[in-house]
C-alpha cells in the first residue's frame, strides 16, 4: 500500500519548498478518457523513483523539501472547479512556496493561472510544453475546454507571452489567433527543435521574467509516454524535454509554479507513469535549484 504522498515523503512538512496539489479534473475531454486517474498513478509511480540525482549530486527533495496535499475535491460545474483550484493555489503561493499541480485534464492550468495572477499580480510568462495550441475560444459548447486552456491564459493581459514548446498539432483558429497576437504567443514547432538556436531563443523570452511551467504529457513523444488521451506523434524526446525544464530554470527570474497534466494512464503502460512521476521531479528539483 502506498503513502499516497509524493516521492512517498512524509506530507506533513509545513517549511517545504513545494506543495504537490493533486486535481482529477476531467470534464471536457475529447477523445480517450483517464486524465482523472493520472495524479494517483503519478503519486503511486513517484514512490519508486530515486531520490538523489547524479546532475545535483543530491537529494533534492530532501534539500528544499516536497509536501502532499490532499486530493483536491471539486464540485461539478466546471467554472466553479476553476475557481476552486485558482484558490487553492493562490494560498500555495502567497507563502511563498513552489505549487506543483497534478492534473486532470488541461483545464487545470486555467485555475493555476488565475490563482498565481492573485498571489502574484503579474506580469507572467508560461512556458506550455505541448503537442496542441490549445488556442481555440470554444471547444465542444464551452470556453472552458482543455483546447482553449492557453486562449483563457492570454484573457488576462498580465500573462505577457506564452511560450508553446513542442507544437505539432493546431487547427485554422489557433494558428489565426496566434498570428494575431505576435507579441504574446510564440510557437518552438519539433521540427525547429535542431541545435542550439531554438534553446537561445527561448532563453531570451524567459530571461528577467516569472514563469510557470505547464507540462502536457502529450507534449512528449508517444514512444515515451504513450498514455494520454491525444497523442500526436513525432513530440519531444526525453532529453528535449528535460532541456526544455532546464532552460526554462536557469533563464527566468523564477519559476512560480509548475503543473503536469494529461496523464491517462493505462493498464500495463506504468512506464508512462514512472516517466511523467520522474519528469515532475526533474521540475521540480530544476526550480527549486534555480
């Protein structure tokens, strides 16, 4: 039986550097169904993963300390779940501690953003590792779908740039609205994903500025991890991905928060899990180290 915690650390830790926020918000999803289940799998896989990290030299959840909150329980209308999850994170970061996010669907990110814009005021660059634009004003009847996540983050003008990483699939509406909004949005597509110039560039736009990191799982290559419920092929490798968290890191003023979401896991797939519980770690550790 598990701890249920993540790393299985003990959750009690008031002084801890990070708060793992566990949301299973799944309301809007189009095409396979699970992200509900993906912050358990992550909490239940990350219990064996090692703590010390050769890059460090060290235990980084030992150093800075990582707490587990409880699963947060949300009501059924999806507005009010937003503003649930905004709040609960505000009062992560008002203390100034890290808020690690487990989600749910991409949603989730709408309430980080909005909790983190009142903790913080702004302005705000987030960094989005994605397969999707997730730009659209609609999807499927509402505005708060998982394909408009990014178009909700831009609503608010504190949210400076959105940074896409690992783009690969978008329709007619995202790549308008993006064109639209030069200044705000900017797309690293995988295949611009060659040398180094992608990785100055990116580093430039983070530099001097807070950032949250919003991971999507499906931003990974589905040979990596192939449980979410939108794969799209040719994504990110294991160690772009990792570039990407460093980068993102060392560039940017701070790193304010961190969210992982779309994990659906699978029955017989728990490497997907063990990935996405290490990745969390590595964003963490890269964070708190920065």
């Amino acid at each position: 039986m598990g701890t249920g915690t993540f790393l299985g650390l003990d959750a009690t830790g008031e002084d801890a550097a990070a708060v793992v926020l566990p949301v299973p918000l799944e309301a809007t999803v189009s095409y396979e169904r699970g992200t509900a289940h993906g912050p358990r799998a992550i909490l239940a896989a990350s219990e064996q993963v090692e703590l010390y990290d050769r890059e460090f030299d060290a235990e980084p959840a030992l150093l800075h300390g990582i707490r587990t909150l409880p699963e947060l329980v949300l009501p059924p209308d999806l507005g009010e779940a937003v503003e649930r999850i905004a709040d609960a994170v505000a009062a992560i970061a008002a203390r100034s501690r890290l808020p690690v996010v487990l989600g749910g669907e991409h949603t989730v990110t709408v309430g980080v953003v909005r909790g983190l814009l009142r903790a913080h005021e702004g302005p705000l660059t987030i960094v989005q590792v994605d397969a999707h634009a997730d730009l659209r004003d609609t999807y499927d009847g509402t505005p708060l779908s998982h394909a408009c996540a990014a178009r909700r983050w831009l609503d608010d003008p504190r949210v400076e740039q959105v940074l896409q990483v690992g783009l690969r699939s978008e329709s007619a509406e995202d790549a308008a609205f993006a064109r639209s909004q030069p200044e705000r949005v900017h797309a690293f597509p995988v295949e611009e994903l060659r040398g180094s110039e992608w990785q100055q560039r990116l580093a430039t736009r983070l530099a001097g500025r807070n950032v949250h990191l919003t991971l999507d799982v499906d931003g990974l290559d589905p040979s990596v991890v192939p449980a979410t419920g939108t794969p799209e092929p040719g994504g990110l490798t294991w160690w772009q991905a990792l570039e990407v968290i460093r980068i993102t890191a060392r560039a940017s003023a701070r790193v304010v928060a961190v969210d992982c979401v779309e994990l659906a896991p699978r029955e017989g797939q728990h490497a997907a899990d063990f990935t996405v519980a290490k990745l969390v770690y590595k964003a963490i550790s890269h964070a708190l180290a920065a």
